[in-house]
C-alpha cells in the first residue's frame, strides 16, 4: 500500500511535531527532510565554498546518518539551522536529496515527509498535501518557550529575527522554493494547540485513507 502525506511549511511552524503524531495514528513512516540538509550542512567544513559542494560529499552526508554513533541533536543548533537553509539554495544539493526522499516516500505502508518543497517537487503526486504556517511571533514565542529552561539568555528577539530570515531565504531562493502547492490545505495554527491542528489534519486525511 502506498500513500503519500506532504506536510511542508515555515521554520518552527510545528509540521515536525504534526508529522511525527499523524504518522503515529495511521501507523505510517516518517521523515523529517530537513534533517537531510541539516546532515550536509554538518558535513562540510566551515570553510567550505557552498558553490563547490560535490555529489560525493551529498552522498557522503547521507551515509552518516545511518552511522549510529553520530548523535543528530548536534543538527539543531544555530549555526548548523542557518548553514542548512543557506545549502539548501544549492541545485546539486537538492538534486542529490531527491532520489532518497522519492524512495523513502513510495515505500509499502504509507509515509508522512515534512519539509518545504514536499508537495510541490518531491511528491508532487502526494495523496494528501497540507501547508503549515503560523503568526512569526507566534512560533518564535513557542520556540522560546520550550528552550528557555535550558537557556536562561534566550532573546525572544533574536528568535523571531532569525526565523523571518531563513524563510526569507527558504522563499527567495531559484529551486525548489518554499510555496504551498496549488492542491495543498493551508493550516494556520496561530491560534490552534497541537491536538486542535492534529484533529484538522487527520480529518483531511481520512477523506481519503481509511485506517
Ligand atoms: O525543517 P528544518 O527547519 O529542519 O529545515 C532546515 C532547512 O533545510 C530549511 O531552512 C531549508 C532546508 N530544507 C529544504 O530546503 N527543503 C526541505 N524539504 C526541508 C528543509
């Protein structure tokens, strides 16, 4: 059985959270594509001239991830979060990721992937397509929120700064910009909880998959 789920949207925007919990009821797989471009951004070197990245070294990032001593909380902070959106504009980059998304999606027994360009490049023949966005203020105050326990020098700020900068980034580049498909649901959860935006979303899919 093949069914595909495409939820993309804006950074922090809750579509991982979304994601993981639809997968988890219809008992489908799940991916998380960014982690795919945050795993390349990791790979290079700092230094590295984003214009020169090779095939190869795509390739290569993607075998790290099945390297089960490498640790994928190192992904998420700051400065790997930036690189990833700036590498993301790069064709050769997204060129070498497609293939793996394609294959994770058409699998047996269904698959949710989240990301930007899911419903449009990726699975552009999705079953279901949603796009998820929130108020920027919003989602940068639920971000400060869950880290300000282990970072008592947060700056709310900075956070909603940082935010409108990779989407800006995420929207303006050439390929496979960040834009809902034409067929998507587009979902504002500024004003929705989890379960809220979650009993919205499994309502779409289950007009069309019955579990
Ligand atoms: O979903 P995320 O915040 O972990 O994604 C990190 C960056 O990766 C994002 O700013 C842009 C890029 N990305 C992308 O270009 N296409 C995707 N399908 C997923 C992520």
């Amino acid at each position: 059985m093949k069914f595909v789920v495409a939820i993309d949207g804006t950074a922090a925007s809750g579509k991982g959270t979304l994601g993981k919990k639809i997968a988890e009821h219809f008992d489908f797989h799940y991916l998380d594509t960014g982690i795919l471009y945050r795993i390349v951004a990791y790979n290079l070197k700092y230094n590295s001239d984003f214009s020169k990245i090779s095939k190869q070294k795509v390739q290569n990032s993607l075998k790290l991830l099945n390297n089960k001593n490498f640790n994928i909380t190192n992904l998420r902070n700051e400065q790997i979060t930036l690189r990833a959106s700036e590498i993301s504009k790069n064709k050769i980059v997204r060129d070498n990721l497609l293939l793996y998304q394609r294959n994770f999606a058409l699998q047996n027994g269904g698959a949710v992937l989240d990301g930007r360009d899911i419903g449009t490049v990726v699975c552009p023949d999705a079953d279901v397509k949603i796009f998820v966005d929130a108020d920027v203020k919003i989602r940068a105050k639920r971000r400060y929120d869950q880290l300000v326990k282990n970072n008592k020098d947060l700056n709310l700020k900075k956070i909603i700064d940082d935010l409108s900068k990779r989407d800006n980034l995420d929207k303006n580049r050439e390929f496979s910009p960040m834009v809902p498909a034409k067929d998507a649901f587009l979902l504002d959860t500024s004003n929705l909880t989890v379960e809220e935006a979650l009993k919205k979303i499994i309502v779409i899919i289950s007009k069309k998959f019955k579990k």
